[in-house]
C-alpha cells in the first residue's frame, strides 16, 4: 500500500525566511505533484515532477523529486504573506493513470 | 479553470437518502476522478473514469457508484447517505495527449448528511 508523509503539518513562518516542506512516499514511484490550496477554495496544480531529479521553480517556490529516496521536497524561499495556503504533494501509483495518493497537507502560514 | 463545473455546489440531505453529485468539463479530457477531503485525511480517491462507461474503484468506494455516459459528464452516486460521508467532494480531469499528466480540479461540492 502506498503512503505518502509530508511533514511538518503546520508550518508558522515570517516573511522573508526560508523554509522546506517534506514529503515522503513508500512505494516505487516516477510521478509527484505538487497541489496549493486556500481556504474554502478547489487545488491548483504547481508543479508535475515525472522522473528522477527533476526540479521546477516558480517565484519562490522551488520542488525537486528523489525517485531513489523516495523523497519530494518544496523550497520556500524569503516568504511572503501570499504564501499562505495548504500545499499538498501526491504520487502517483505505479502503472496507473491518474491514481494519485495525496499526503494529509502542509499549513503554511507567513506572519509579517 | 480548466472548463470543470460542478453541482450542486452545496447540499444537506438527510440519512438514508440518495445523493447524486455532477461533474461536467469542456475539456475533452478522458480521465475524469471523484474525491473526498476529510480534515486530517487529505484527498482521497473515491473512483475514476478512464473513458465513457469505464470505470473503477479508487481508495475509498464503499458506498459510492459512478456512471459515465458521455465523455463530458462524470456522476457520482451515494446510494443511501450517511454521516460519515458529510465531506467536500472534488472532481478532477486529466488526459490530453502530449499535455502533463496532472489534474485539474474543479471548485467542490460541500455535502452534509444529517
């Protein structure tokens, strides 16, 4: 059974630090995504990791993927209010299409 | 957006009735998905649709059905409700061809069982 651990669950930041959310999967696996979402809002896609180091910035967001690790990372860098959301990863299982298993979520929030 | 709509957006029904949630896309997107977020638990897939009347079970299907009769329309069906399924059901699209192969979400159907 595939599970998927982002840690921490809640995050507490000001603005302008950096920071790095974890997220940890048990089973083989080449496909990850990363998911934002506020508060009483649907996800948005952010990023789509498909192989074995790959890595994707965006602004001050920057994911990498260790297939071998069976590690996901998201990089905060120098945060800002806006970054406050809940950011989950999920994998995708092996020779599916589209079944993803989502961690529980990470709660960020970015104080002045 | 990615063209999803969802509806209804909310609903109360109450124990032992039957609920029928929609997903509708303009996308033309051939795998379509059900899901539930439950505080703590993240987004669990309920079933999926990899094509007009094909579909199967995802992680949590126990008293859920889904029909697909037309690409665009993706229904799911809680048989006789109860409150343990008092959750936020999203739908997803995914599947075009040399596109990504991420989902798009649409906005929520927000469901209580009294």
């Amino acid at each position: 059974e595939l599970k998927v651990e982002q840690n921490p669950l809640f995050l507490s930041m000001q603005e302008g630090k950096n920071y790095t959310i974890y997220c940890n999967y048990s089973t083989t696996s080449d496909r990850l995504y990363w998911y934002r979402q506020d508060p009483g809002k649907s996800l948005e896609s952010l990023f789509v990791l498909l192989s074995n180091g790959a890595v994707k910035q965006e602004g001050r967001l920057m994911a990498s993927l260790d297939t071998k690790a069976r590690l996901s990372t998201l990089h905060i860098t120098a945060a800002v209010h806006d970054l406050s959301a809940t950011y989950f990863c999920a994998v995708e299982i092996g020779g599916s299409q589209g079944n993803l298993i989502f961690g529980k979520g990470t709660k960020l929030s970015v104080k002045p | 957006d990615a063209g999803i709509t969802q509806s209804p957006r909310h609903k109360v029904t109450e124990t032992g009735t039957p609920v029928t949630l929609r997903c509708h896309q303009t996308e033309n997107h051939r795998y379509m998905y059900w899901y539930r977020q439950d505080p703590g638990h993240g987004l669990r897939l309920i079933h999926y649709s990899y094509g007009v009347k094909d579909t199967d079970k995802g992680e949590v299907s126990d008293g859920y059905s889904v029909s697909r009769s037309k690409t665009e329309d993706f229904l799911l069906t809680l048989e006789s409700a109860t409150s343990s399924q008092t959750s936020v059901y999203f739908c997803a699209i995914s599947g075009v061809a040399g596109l990504p192969p991420e989902q798009y979400f649409g906005p929520g159907t927000r469901l209580t069982v009294t």
